[in-house]
C-alpha cells in the first residue's frame, strides 16, 4: 500500500510502499476512507514532539473494516468507522473510573517487539503513529482504536471527528462542562478551534468571543456560532475580551498550542473561571502565571482528546452533524490526494485553511 512516511524531522514526508499485515486476534485491517489533515501532526514533523522514524503519520481518520481478527465482535466486514488515538485498554484504573482517554496500557494493544510487527517495509521497521497511522491506504488498528458510526454518515466528514471535533467539542462538554448561558472564549480558530466554538454554542453558552489574527476565520467562527470576534492582530486579546465581559469570562478555551495564547487564556479569566488548553504546547517549553490569581479560584487545566469517552461520543456527533447542528461541512477547505499532503502542510504553516482531508480511492 501507499503511505506517506516521515524519516527526518523538517522534511517533506515521502509518499512510499510499504507493507500490512494481517489482523491477529483482537486487530481490525481498516480500508481508508478518509484522514484529516491536523496541526498535531506537524508538530511532529518540525520535531516539537519526537517520535521514532520512520513513521508514518496520521491520527484523524474514517474508513471501512476490511478483515478482522478471530477474537473481534465489535465490527465485521463493511462496517463504517472512526478511528481515535485514544486506545483504551478497558481493565486498569483510567479505564474503570470513567477516564479511558488517560489509558497509560499501550503494550496491550500494540503487538510485543517479538512479533511481526503491523507495517513493514521490504523486511525492515516501519513505526506506527499513535498505534493508527492513517496517512495510508490501509490501516491495522486494535479493536480499542474505533468505533463504528452509521452508515449514512459520510466518511469524509466522519474523519474530522476522529480527533478535531471531539478535541474541541469534548473540551467544551467533557473537560470543562460549560454551564448554559456561559461566557465563553476561544483562541484559535482553525479545526479544533472551531469545534469548540460550535460545541459551545450547541451546549448553550450565552456569549462566545472567537479570537484569531485572520479575517476570514474570525467571519468563519461566526458561522459556527461565535457571538462577538476579537481581531487579535489589532488589539490586545486580553483587554477586549476583558472589557467585552465587564472583567473577563467564565470559560476559556486555547486552541493554538502557543506559549503565548495559553497564558492569555488564563488572563482574561474573570474569578473562578477555568481555562483549558487544548493545543499541544511544544515539548520542554514552560507556561507562566501570576501566582495571585490563584487566590481569584481560577483554573488552569489541560485536555487530553476532549476528555472523551469516544465510543460514546463519536456517534453522538454524527447524530449532531446530521441533524444540522454540528457544521463539519464548512470546516474541509480542501479534499485532496494522498500526494498533496506536503501542500497541505504548507497551507497549515502558513494559516490559510481550517481542514484539509485526504480523500482516498475507496
């Protein structure tokens, strides 16, 4: 099959073949459909986080199950899924307390060192992304890393869902739990940044301030439900959100994974307000608060995968898409081949788009 690979950190990923194989007993082989294009995974091609190579990239993904493993009830051949790189192991202690998004049991769904492993290439180690890698034409994922969605849910879309809406949107429901009528702001305003504004507004936030340095998404937000925009390019973010609440909101949100903007999301937190940073602030680099605002009961947290219960969720936004309310249409400003992901990735860097989806020959 194809997959487009990283071997070294601040080069274009290579489109190359490589070989799968096929699925032991709790495995599932995965036909790609669809995979979102998303900024964590730049993250790990301008070497902010390290990973070992070559690899091959890719986490927000849909498809079709293929093949499955002897022990695998869950989904059958022809079935629609989700992929999500939070892999439950459903046994220790994350798993059984409501928590499976903090699943630390990564041995027990990713094959032993001396096993064939998932993908190879001509005989030689080819590694795995967040045991998925969905930059490719196929992908062999434990029973752990799925869920099955309706059928009528189109997979393209359905991809988005694998991790930037329930990264934003779970933020919002999950980690946060926003109460209705709440003051709500949002920094950042590309895929997840967006789910969280339209998460926000589907959960009944009174007032929704989206903060970006461009126009155009700043227009986009409102469409998904920001009531008040903040031109961060112009002003302090911080000040006019300030002066926009009378002293600050309930509920911040970061969607950047900047040093910078999450610190702005704790100040313009107004007393006992929460702030929660969803972008993936870069490794080694440290965030810095004034102490006394502690004494105001306010909060600083971190999210991982919009604290998700996926198996439960995903289906959910599925629901929400198709009834009208969740508006992944607008998010996919690109469907591409699997050849143009170095485009893509230069479009990301330079913020000219929310999404853009590989779309694969299915």
């Amino acid at each position: 099959m194809k997959a487009a690979v990283l071997r070294e950190v601040n080069q274009p990923l290579s489109i190359e073949d490589v070989q799968i194989d096929n699925p032991k007993s709790h495995e599932v082989l995965v036909r790609t459909a669809a995979c979102g294009v998303c900024h964590s995974d730049l993250h790990y091609i301008e070497g902010k986080y390290a990973c070992p190579k070559p690899t091959i990239l890719g986490h927000e993904s849909a498809g079709v199950v293929e093949k499955v493993g002897s022990e695998v009830r869950y989904v059958k051949p022809g079935d629609h899924v989700i992929t999500c790189l939070s892999v439950f192991c459903g046994h220790c202690e994350y798993c059984t307390t409501g928590r499976p998004f903090s699943c630390q049991n990564g041995e027990f769904v990713d094959r032993d060192e001396d096993e064939d492993q998932r993908i190879t290439q001509n005989g030689g180690v080819m590694h795995q992304f967040y045991s998925l890698s969905s930059f490719a034409e196929q992908m062999l994922i434990h029973e752990h890393a799925l869920v099955k969605v309706r059928k009528d849910m189109p997979l393209d879309r359905a991809a988005l869902i694998g991790c930037g809406v329930t990264t934003g949107f779970g933020a919002v429901i999950n980690t946060a739990d926003i109460e209705v009528g709440s003051t709500v702001a949002v920094i950042g305003c590309g895929g997840i940044g967006l789910s969280a504004i339209n998460g926000a507004a589907i959960a009944g936030a009174g007032r929704i301030i989206a903060v970006d340095i461009l126009g155009s998404k700043l227009n986009l937000a409102k469409h998904f439900g920001a009531t008040d925009v903040v031109n961060a390019a112009e002003t302090d973010p911080v000040e006019a959100v300030k002066e926009m609440t009378s002293g600050g909101v309930e509920y911040s949100f970061e969607a950047l994974g900047l040093k910078k903007t999450a610190e702005q999301a704790f100040q313009m937190l107004r007393p006992s307000g929460a702030a929660t940073i969803i972008g993936m602030v870069p490794e080694g680099e440290m965030l810095e608060i004034h102490g006394a605002d502690l004494l105001d009961d306010k909060r600083l947290q971190g999210s991982n995968m919009g604290s998700n219960a996926f198996r439960v969720d995903m289906p959910r936004f599925c629901d929400f898409y198709l009834d009208g309310k969740l508006k992944l249409d607008d998010m996919i400003s690109a469907r591409i081949p699997l050849e143009g992901i170095n485009e893509a990735f230069d479009e990301m860097k330079r913020g000219e788009v929310a999404r853009s989806v590989i779309v694969f020959d299915t």
